[in-house]
C-alpha cells in the first residue's frame, strides 16, 4: 500500500495525540501506532503533570527547581519558555476533558514530589495517565481529519538515502519524505509519504531488565533517527525511578508513585530504619538521582534484593483518595499498604536523552519533527525533575504544530520514493536467536550501565554489545520483517548511544554516575546552596 498524507504522526501517547489534534485543523493527519492505541507509557503515568498554578508558587521557582534536578546541564531558554507556556498547555487539557483532583474549595488538589520546592503537581487520584489518554484518544477518534492505523510499526523514515544517495552525519539538507511502516497484522511494508513526520515513539525502557515501562518503549524513533544519520544526544542520562514494586515475577515493575513520598511515606532499611537523611538532607524526597544511587549503595551493603517504602505515616482516607490504585494493587499480592511497608527496587524509568530539537520541535532533519520521550530537547539536562515528562511533551507538540503549519503549504510529496524492497529476504526460523539477543543486551546494560558505572563496566559492555550487534545486522539483512528482530535492532542502537555517550562524559553528573569520576562537587555545592 501506498499513501499521502500532510501530516504522518508515529506514536499514539500524549505527545503524538496532542500533535494530532491541533495538526487536524490545517490538514489530513494519519497516526500509526505499534501496538493498540492505548498502549502507551502516557497511560501508566501516575503522579501527574507539573505546572505552576497557585500562589506561591511561582515560574521562577519552578524553572529553578528544574535547572537544580537537571544538574545545570539543562537549556535555561528551553527550561524558561516550557515553565512559562506550562499553566496554559494544561489548561488545554482540561478543555479537552481531562479531570484533575480537586479539594473542598474548588482548587486543583497539588501534590509535591522529589525536587519540587512547591506542591504543583496536577493529578488525577493515581491514575493520570489513564484520564489524559483516554479523554485524548476520545477526541482524536471523533475527528474528521485524524485517520488512525493499530498494528503499524514504522521501520524507518525515508529519506534521500532511499533515493539512492550519499547521506552521511555531515550531510546539511537531509530530509524526511515519510516512513516505511510494517501493517503486523497483513504482514506487508507500506510506504506512507507525508509532507511533516512527527515522531512520539516514546522511551527505551526495556533495554534493561527491570523497568517500569510497557513492552512498546524499545526506542524505535531514536534508533531510527540516529540511522538517518540524524542528531541523537544525552543518551547516558537513563533515569532510574526509586520506587518500583519488588515482585519479580511482574513485567513491567509496577511503580509506587513519588507522589506517596509528597504525601509523607519514608524510604527505610531492612531493618525498618531510614536512612536518606545520611545521603542527602532532602531525605526521601531528593531528587531521583540522588534517591535511586542511595538505594543501590543500601542494597549493596545489606546484600538485599529491595528495601522498603513506610506508607503507613500517611494518613488513611488520603491513601483511599488519593492512592486509590496502589492501594488495591499491593493488597492484590497480599500487602496493606495501610498496615505493611512496601517492598521497592529502582527501576529503568525515563530516557533524558534522545531525537536533539529545537524550541519548535524540530529534528536536524528537514520537515521531521519530534515530541515526548523519544526528545532530548534540553528541559531535563542531566536529570528530570518528577512529572516534567508529560508537560515536555504538551508544551512540544504544540510548538511543533506552529512551526509545521508555517511550512505545510511549501513542501511537495516525494512521489519517486521506492517501495520497500524485501527481495532475498526469507522466514526467520529460529525465534531463539532473537529472544535470546534480547535478554544478552538486557543484562549487559543492567549490569555494566545501570544506575552506577565505571570505564571498564562499559568497556565491557561495549564489546559484548559489539558481537550481538553484528549477529543482529545479518539477521536482519536475510530477515523478513517481523516486529521482534526490529524492536532489538532498535534496542541494540540505543544500548550503543547510552554506552558511548556515557563513556564520553567523564565525569559524575544526575543520572550519569561513575566510580572512576565521583566527584561532581560543584553541582553538590549548588544544590546545597537551593535547600
Ligand atoms: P508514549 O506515551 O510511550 O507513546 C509512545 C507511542 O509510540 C506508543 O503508542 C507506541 O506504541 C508508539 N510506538 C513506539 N514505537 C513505534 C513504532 N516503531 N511504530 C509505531 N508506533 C510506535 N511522567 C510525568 O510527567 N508524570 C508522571 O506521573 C509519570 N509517571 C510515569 C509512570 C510510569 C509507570 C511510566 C512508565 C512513566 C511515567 N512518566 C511520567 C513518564 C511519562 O509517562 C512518559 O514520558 C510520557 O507519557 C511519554 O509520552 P510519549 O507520548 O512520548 O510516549
Ligand atoms: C511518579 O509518579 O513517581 C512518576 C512521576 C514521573 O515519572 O514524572
């Protein structure tokens, strides 16, 4: 199948439907997404959305927390203009439906959480997520311009290197003309030829063994950027999330909000005791990097497999308010949250890094664009700061729509494209090689280049990586396509970004901790010096 469409969004989270709704109104939009259109990392958000409403909290604090949790390697113009356009992107949201907690006055209930020096976190019960996608994909499905395909995996983006020519990292005018997009379900690569391409593909969580994110986020839209020979950055910032439930059989790990944490739970040992107050004066609401690193030294000394977090300091009818999801959660494996501390590990969470744009969303390649997760856009820096993820997102594609319209009407579709040629190509007979490639990554990348590094942790890695990358490509190269040997291709890509920026960044800095360049005194002092 062949298509033409104006605006071709790949991704069906917050940052491709928001895209999507505004895109409808100047011309045809056609989402693909892998999987169903729910299955997203948007629905499994908890916490909430950062954005500053009430007095006394204010922009300023606001961007001065995000600078602080980012260890100044944000983007102050990126950080300043995302805060500023926070309060009216969210109230977009509300207009489209979605329903944020409010108390007996009327006012957004506002939770806190690590790093926030206000309480400003819009939520809706433990359930955020769910509430925007669902009120999001309520209004994408009622309009007229917005076509919808489930099942489509997009495998790369065209571009002149599909017209047989020369593109290469350096190459100034490299430009997008669309995507070959596999249908899963009649087993055939389409060519979908659009004038804007937006990419929303999300995270890269499960290119470690234990994260909370859903099975989708294996960064496709990185991988596939980074082969176009487009700007990829950041990649050694993986945002481990402290607080995942401990129950090894579940995949992915159920996260326990920091927003318990807000509400007033206390991260303890084995032995009951809290022990954040040695690591950090903040205690249990730190920020993540700081939290997850202390988990992992507590759990190297005591040798355990988890530790705990004490929720029973918060008061009942909030748990049951506020907390409803967890709550039922736990008990469903046997824990009252109410009576019982919560067995937590840290967890793979969020990629700082990915797709570099600019304040408009734009990718180094002409004509595509990027939103969400799959972005390093320079809001985050080193580290995110707690519920920054979905406004990023927000504030993006709407940026990403007014640059795009601007220039809709100028482009022409590229109608000498190529179909996809999958001559020479034959049935993959041994799924095995594929599975077992998988779990080789994840466990190269949970060892060597998890929360705590060093030069020859990812000297390691980097070699093992090496031979499964080779196996992979001549997989692939004789391979029909299926949506498995694609997933770990793009996984392998992303494995390789993460270890080769990480080990060009030598030293310690957010999320990027290494055993050979502890020291990152400065940062320290600053965040002393905002307490
Ligand atoms: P996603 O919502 O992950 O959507 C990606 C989409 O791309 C999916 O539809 C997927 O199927 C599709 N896709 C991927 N690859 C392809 C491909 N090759 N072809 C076609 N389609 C593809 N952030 C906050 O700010 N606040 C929170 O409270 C919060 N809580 C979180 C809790 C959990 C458990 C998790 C996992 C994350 C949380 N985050 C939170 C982070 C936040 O949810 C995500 O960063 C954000 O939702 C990402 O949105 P997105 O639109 O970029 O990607
Ligand atoms: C959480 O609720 O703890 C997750 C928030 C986030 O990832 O921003």
């Amino acid at each position: 199948m062949r298509k033409t469409v104006d605006f071709l969004i790949i991704g069906s989270g917050i940052a491709g439907l928001c895209f999507a709704l505004k895109a409808a109104n100047y011309g045809t939009v056609c989402i693909v997404t892998k999987s169903k259109i729910d299955d997203t990392s948007t629905k499994y958000a908890q916490g909430g959305i950062a954005a500053v409403i009430y007095h006394p909290d204010t922009y300023e604090k606001h961007i001065q927390d995000t600078m602080v949790a980012g260890s100044q390697l944000s983007d102050k113009n990126i950080v300043e203009l995302t805060i500023r356009e926070s309060t009216a992107r969210v109230m977009e949201l509300v207009e489209w439906g979605v329903n944020f907690d409010k108390n007996s006055s009327g006012q957004f209930d506002l939770a806190k959480e690590g790093g926030h020096s206000e309480f400003r976190v819009l939520h809706y019960k433990d359930i955020t997520g769910l509430e925007i996608e669902q009120k999001l994909i309520a209004a994408v499905l009622s309009h007229k311009n917005i076509e919808i395909f489930e099942e489509q995996l997009a495998v790369e983006i065209i571009t002149q290197h599909h017209l047989g020519m020369d593109v290469n990292r350096r190459t100034p005018d490299k430009c997008c003309y669309g995507a070959y997009v596999y249908d899963t379900v009649n087993k055939t690569v389409n060519t979908i030829l659009a004038k804007t391409t937006m990419i929303a593909t999300g995270g890269i969580g499960n290119v470690y063994a234990n994260t909370t994110n859903p099975q989708i986020a294996t960064g496709d839209g990185i991988a596939m950027v980074y082969r176009a020979k487009g700007e990829v950055r950041g990649m050694e910032f993986v945002q481990f999330h402290p607080t995942s439930l401990y129950n090894p059989k579940e995949a992915p790990s159920f996260l326990i909000t920091e927003a318990m944490r807000g509400a007033g739970a206390i991260l303890k040992d084995m032995s009951g005791r809290e022990f954040m107050q040695k690591y950090d004066v903040r205690g249990s609401l730190a920020p993540r990097d700081v939290v997850a690193r202390a988990l992992d030294n507590e759990m190297k000394i005591c040798g355990s497999d988890h530790l705990f977090l004490d929720a029973t300091l918060i008061k009942k009818n909030e748990i049951f308010s506020h907390f409803p999801n967890i709550y039922a959660k736990c008990l469903s494996i046997g824990i009252d949250i109410t009576k019982n501390m919560i067995p937590v590990v840290p967890a793979a969470h969020y990629s700082c890094g990915g797709i570099a744009t600019n304040e408009w969303g734009e990718s180094s390649i002409q004509n595509l664009y990027a939103s969400g997760e799959c972005t390093s856009t320079g809001l985050h820096g080193a580290n995110r700061l707690a519920s920054n993820s979905l406004l990023e997102a927000l504030v993006f594609s709407h940026r990403a729509c007014i640059k795009a319209v601007e220039t809709i009407n100028t482009i022409q579709f590229r109608e000498d494209v190529p179909d996809w040629d999958s001559s020479g190509t034959v049935n993959n007979e041994e799924m095995v090689l594929i599975t077992s490639s998988k779990k080789e990554l994840q466990s190269i990348m949970s060892n060597y280049v998890g929360i705590v590094r060093s030069n020859l942790r990812l000297k390691r890695a980097f070699d093992r990586l090496q031979i499964i990358y080779e196996e992979t490509e001549q997989l692939y190269k004789k391979s029909i396509i299926i949506p498995e040997i694609c997933e770990l291709r793009n996984m392998i890509n992303v494995g390789y970004l993460i270890i080769k920026n990480a080990m060009n960044r030598q030293e310690s800095r957010g999320l990027h901790y290494s055993l050979d360049y502890p020291n990152h005194t400065e940062v320290m002092q600053k965040r002393e010096d905002n307490l």
